[in-house]
C-alpha cells in the first residue's frame, strides 16, 4: 500500500568526527539540529534515548537525552534552535517525523553522569499561535471594517487560503503550500482573532484530511493527504493487538436548535431571536424520542444566507453528536503492519478484539522509544478515548478554554 508522507530531501553529510560513524549501524532515529534561519549546524548523532508522539491533526512532541558533554550542547542551549527528526529504520525509506524548535531544556546527575534532555514542539503548533485577522489585508487599526473573516469550502481549500492570508500573509513567515485539490468534505469558518486551530478542529478532522505542517531542508512546507485503509483486520490472533477496550454511545443529539443574533429594528428595543430547527427523521425514529441540542449561532451575520449558514452550524453539532464508539486499542508492529511501510499516523485500520465487532477509526498517534539498551519500540493508538472521568474533564476544560477565548474577541 503506497504510504504517503514528508519525505526530505537529503541531509548534508555529517561532519567526520561527530555524530554517526561510517562503521556504525546507524539508529533507527535521526536527529538533526538547525539554527533559527533553519541553516544547517549537524547531526546529533546516537542520542542516549529518544521518546517520539507524531499525531493525527494535532501537535506531535518528542523528547530526546543526550550526555552533558555533548558536542552539540552549546547549539542545543541557543535559543531558536530548531530539530528535525527523522525515521530511518532498516527497510523504510527515512521520512520526517517531527521538525520544531527546541522550546524546553532540562538537565540532571552528578557531573561524571550528567545528561541533558530537550523537548522539540512539532511545527504543527502554528495553527494554534496564529490568529485569523477579520481583515487579514488590512493593518491592525483598521480591523473594525469587517465583522469577521469567513471562507467556507472544501477542508483543504480553507486550510491553505487561511494559512496563505493568516500565516503568510499577516505574519510575513515564509511557508510552501502546496496547489489547492479541493479535497475533505465542507467546513464553514469564521474569524475574528480566533486561533487558526480553534476554529478548524476539529471539522477539518471530522472532513476527512490530515493536515502536517514540517521543516524540508532550508523551508516549511504543508501537506495535505487523505488517509490510506490498511486492508486486513487486525485482531488479537495476529500477534498486533496486544491491548483494547472499546465504550459504544447512542448519538446525543436528533434536533439541532441554532440561536441567531437578535434583529436590530432601529429602536431602543431589539426583538427576539432568530432561530433554526434542523431535524435527523432517521436517527430520531431510530432511538424513538427527541433529542435536542441548542447551538449558539451568535456570529452568523444577518446579511448573510441565515438558513444556510444555520445549517452548516447544524452539520457540524450532528456530526459531534454522532454515535461515537470509544477506543483504546494498543498494537504493536507485526508481520505486514509497519509503521512507516504500510501504515502512517492517521491511516484507518480496522480492529477485532475477542467476542467483538470489528471497529474501524484512525490510528491517532504512534508512541515511539528507543534507547540503545531496548532498541526500537512502536506503539499504534487506535481510537480517541474519552469515556473516563479525567478525559471528560479535559475535554470539558478544552471546550471552555475555546469557549472563553471566543468570548473575549467579541
């Protein structure tokens, strides 16, 4: 199954004496360093350990020890120094598995032990540090004209003409985006100093994209892809799934009521609201009562096609709302299933625990370690469990957290 990803282009040859022998198996893991211009320093060579997340549609971390005396400790310590790491293990064409800077530096043991541990932040992160300007082609005294910026479309299309007016734009960075497919389902957005992420995740992920935003040599670049299937069920026989649990929820929601700002008469007075009703016929015979759900639709300009963008509103709540069916299945590599060969963060695979129906979801995220000691070790997540307590907690602060920043740019 071809698997694509960020391949890179090569990286310049590493100096003799520092970083990676000639005559040694290189590890399964690269990392090289760049200063904040991304002009390449070098290598950092084995590293004493390395803990890697890459992440569908979300930030990807990783976190990697070295020894105090290493030859790159002083570019490491600089401020701005960026990280590309790459995977290479045998058999797998290397790719990118996170570029970032270096935001975090922490250090431990006696002098004669003493390592030195740095946290790379995935370049991911820009989508949610950039805001979108409701008039991203004026200047910062001038953004009172328009209301808020809109664009509605294909999730992809959105995604590169915010970046180009938001990031490129606004910002002056400099970032490749790549032509325009018109692929994803339909997102509606709209901006009024919201971050890009706030705004676009999770409808872009529920449209079918995935999203990666890296360094490539001297440059970022975004690419865009649509998930690949892995073609065979992964069981518990297999020798793959090795842990899982599964919660199934009844959708939440078969009528969407959506709130529109209240009609401004000309008087003193403003008359009451307007308001949609959007009904699923077909889910509410299913579960055989009403559901509803209201859905604040405050910033729907009354000059703008209410219904439609009510309903746009609708679409997203019920998609939300959705029967959900929460996972939590832990794989391991075997046979045909490789990460970075047959299958890459993002891929849909479908999973059979025993006495179970066959689930089918995104691998989320792949925990990767590896330390000289324990070798390579690549961990699958199938599933976005939330049905616990803690994780209901932080979805819930999330939420309000988004809420609350919406809120203060009104």
């Amino acid at each position: 199954m071809p698997v694509p990803s960020p391949r890179l282009v090569p990286s310049p040859s590493l100096t003799p004496g520092i970083g990676i022998q000639p005559d040694k198996v290189l590890p399964p893991i690269r990392i090289d360093l760049y200063d904040k211009t991304m002009a390449w320093l070098g290598p950092i060579g084995e590293p004493l350990s390395v803990t890697a997340t890459p992440r569908r549609n979300a930030v990807s971390d990783c976190a990697f020890t070295v020894d105090a005396a290493h030859p790159r400790i002083a570019d490491l310590m600089t401020t701005g120094t960026r990280a590309v790491v790459t995977y290479q293990p045998a058999g797998i064409e290397p790719f990118r598995l996170i570029s970032g800077r270096v935001t975090e530096r922490a250090g431990e043991n006696p002098s004669a032990q003493a390592t030195r541990t740095f946290t790379v932040r995935d370049d991911w992160m820009i989508l949610q540090t950039t805001p979108g300007w409701p008039s991203p082609d004026k200047p910062i005294d001038q953004q009172d004209s328009i209301l808020k910026y809109t664009k509605k479309g294909p999730a992809e299309t959105v995604v590169l003409d915010l970046l180009q007016k938001m990031y490129v734009g606004v910002l002056g960075q400099s970032l490749t985006l790549p032509a325009d497919q018109g692929r994803g389902g339909t997102v509606s957005t709209a901006f009024r100093m919201d971050y890009l992420y706030d705004q676009l995740f999770p409808a872009v992920d529920n449209a079918g994209i995935i999203v990666g935003i890296g360094q490539n040599g001297d440059h970022r670049e975004v690419t865009i892809r649509e998930p690949d299937t892995f073609p065979f069920t992964l069981t518990e026989g297999s020798g793959v799934v090795v842990n899982g649990s599964f919660d199934v929820t009844d959708a939440t929601a078969t009528r969407i009521i959506v709130g529109i700002a209240p009609v401004d008469d000309g008087s003193d007075t403003q008359t009451a609201r307007i308001f949609r009703q959007f009904i699923n016929n077909t889910l509410e015979a299913q579960i055989g009562e009403p559901v509803v759900m209201y859905v604040d639709g405050t910033d729907i300009a009354l000059n703008d096609d209410v219904t439609a963008e009510a309903q746009s509103k609708a679409n997203d709540a019920f998609k939300d709302t959705a029967a959900k069916v929460n996972l939590d299945i832990t794989l391991i590599e075997s046979g045909a299933f490789r990460f970075g060969k047959t299958f890459q963060v993002g891929d849909i695979v479908s999973v059979q625990l025993n006495n179970s129906p066959v689930f089918t979801d995104y691998v989320r995220e792949v925990g990767i370690q590896w330390d000289a000691d324990n070798g390579l070790v690549v961990t699958p997540k199938v599933g976005n469990w939330d049905s616990s307590a803690d994780s209901k907690l932080i979805k819930e602060v999330a939420r309000m957290g988004k809420a609350l920043r919406s809120l203060q740019r009104r």
